[in-house]
C-alpha cells in the first residue's frame, strides 16, 4: 500500500470552457471515476487549486484527501511540487494524471508489482508497447526533495529523464498508459468507441 496523488488541479484549458474532470464517464465525473479506479492501491490524495473548487463534489462520499495547491495555475510542475510535499511519510508514492481515461485498477496494481519485483530501480511507470514512457508513475521517496525544483508546465521530465536507467518499464498491451482526453474532440472520439 502506497499514496496515489491523483493530479486534477489544472484548468482544462482546452476543453474550450468545459471542465473536462466533471464530464460524465460511465454516470459519474472523470474525476470520480479515477478515485474509484484507484481503490486499494494506497490512501488516495487529490491535488485541487483551491479548497472551494467545483470538483471537490467530485470527492463526496469517498476518503479520499483533498491536496489544495494554490499555484496549480503556474502548470503541471507547481502541482507537483506542491502536493509531494503534502504527502504522509511513506517508502513510495505513486502519481497519476486525472484525464488518463484507459487505465484500470489492475494497470495501477501491476505497476505497484512491479516495484516490488525490481527493487533496484527508483522509478517504475507504465508504458505503450512500443516502450514511451507514461502512467502510473510510482517513484522512490529518496526522489522527494528533487519535487521542490519543478517549475511551470513541463511536468517531472526534468526529474525523469536523468533517471531513465533506474526507471522500470512496464509495458502494457496499448496505448493506455498515456491516453488521456485533452480536447472535446478526443472526448469525442473515445465516445464513439464506446458506442460501436
């Protein structure tokens, strides 16, 4: 069991005035549907941008822990940094995007297995068949004071990428690992497979 930080505190930007963690998957928000999703990995942490945030409606309900980062809007990097820091003590923590719609509970637990299989790494992540890097990400704790340097929109690459030989791949048999839903058009798109 490790802490899942679920990171929903961007702002949807192009969804073109749509929040795209509240549009419904499966009768209940992007958002909730991620929080179940994560059941039984570990404690589950939300980072959110503000403590009175229309998707905290999307919490109701559940135990999971609200992560407030006032800076979310600097990007994906302030988030980051700042909900890490707003983690219990733990020996791993493990991140996910909120829009990442393909990943299912078992994904998260094979990846959590796979930490515990190749224990001489310091990062372990889901992957495309093909080898791109995606999610879940689980990292070491070793790894928490390098968050205090993430900055802006790039997200942890600059934290990954120098870690690529103790970072664990495991791939699975699609795209799922990083196939998250960004504009109404993707959300589009992923509707209609669901209707054929």
């Amino acid at each position: 069991m490790i802490p899942v930080l679920i990171l929903a505190a961007g702002q949807s930007s192009r969804m073109r005035g749509t929040d795209k963690l509240m549009c419904d998957v499966h009768g209940v928000p992007l958002l909730r549907h991620q929080i179940d999703m994560a059941a039984g990995v570990g404690p589950i942490y939300v980072a959110l941008p503000a403590d009175n945030h229309p998707r905290l409606v999307a919490l109701e309900g559940t135990v999971v822990t609200p992560l407030i980062v006032p800076d979310a809007s600097e990007g994906i990097g302030a988030t980051m940094r700042d909900a890490v820091a707003q983690l219990p003590d733990c020996d791993a923590f493990m991140i996910i995007l909120g829009d990442l719609i393909s990943l299912a509970n078992s994904d998260l637990m094979d990846v959590l297995n796979a930490k515990n299989a190749h224990k001489d790494n310091l990062i372990w992540r889901g992957a495309t068949p093909d080898g791109k890097p995606g999610h879940p990400i689980i990292f070491d704790a070793s790894l928490r004071p390098a968050f205090t340097n993430l900055h802006g929109d790039s997200g942890g690459e600059s934290l990954v990428k120098p870690l690529a030989s103790q970072t664990h791949l495991h791939r699975f048999n699609d795209n799922r690992a990083r196939h998250d839903l960004d504009t109404p058009e993707d959300w589009s798109a992923w509707q209609s497979q669901l209707d054929h």
